[in-house]
C-alpha cells in the first residue's frame, strides 16, 4: 500500500485514490502472477487502510472517512448451481422412481 499511498497526504485520500489503488493492485498482480489478488488479501488491505484512517479521524487529521466499500460488489463465495432442462429433469424423476419402485437389491427399497 505504501508505493501507491506514499506520496500521499492522509487529505489526499479519497474515495476514487481507492478504487484507482484497486485498479492498480489488480493489474499489477495479473501483470506479475498471472492471476488478481485473492479476495481475502483485497478484503484484509482495505481493513489496514480503514484502521489507519480512522486513527486519523480520532487525531483530527482527517474530518471524515472516505467511502472504502466497492462501486461494484460481487460475492466473495462462489458457487455454481447444477440445471436440469425440463427434458434431463423428467429423466432423472422417472429413473428415481422407477429404482424406487425396483430397486437393484431389496435392502435398497427403503
């Protein structure tokens, strides 16, 4: 944080040098690695910069505290759900209950 905030006064943070600060820190990772930072690093930076800001609000360096929160926000949990067409549905019903109906071995019919 301190090569894109380092030249800096505390003033001169605001809420777009924070987006630009996110821009930058995803590129410069997809630059370097290959691949953004992970949500958790993005998350935990973005405390250590809400943390120091606040101290400044309660030195009277700063009067407020600029809006940290994403223009865009996205879920950090990814989860990928599993559709059936109403044809592949129909499928899978029919065979569930026709091997409920005639199970492969009778300790199955329960």
């Amino acid at each position: 944080m301190v090569p894109f905030f380092g030249h800096l006064g505390l003033s001169e943070i605001t809420s777009g040098k924070i987006q630009e600060y996110r821009i930058h820190r995803y590129e410069d990772a997809a630059a370097k690695r290959g691949k953004p930072p992970a949500h958790n690093t993005m998350h935990q930076e973005m405390v250590a910069l809400r943390q120091t800001l606040k101290t400044a609000i309660r030195h009277g360096w700063l009067d407020r505290l600029p809006d940290l929160s994403e223009p865009y926000r996205s879920s950090p949990k990814i989860s990928h759900r599993a559709w059936f067409s109403p044809e592949e549905y129909k499928q899978l019903y029919e065979a569930t209950r026709k091997r409920a109906h005639e199970p492969k071995q009778k300790r199955f019919k329960w």
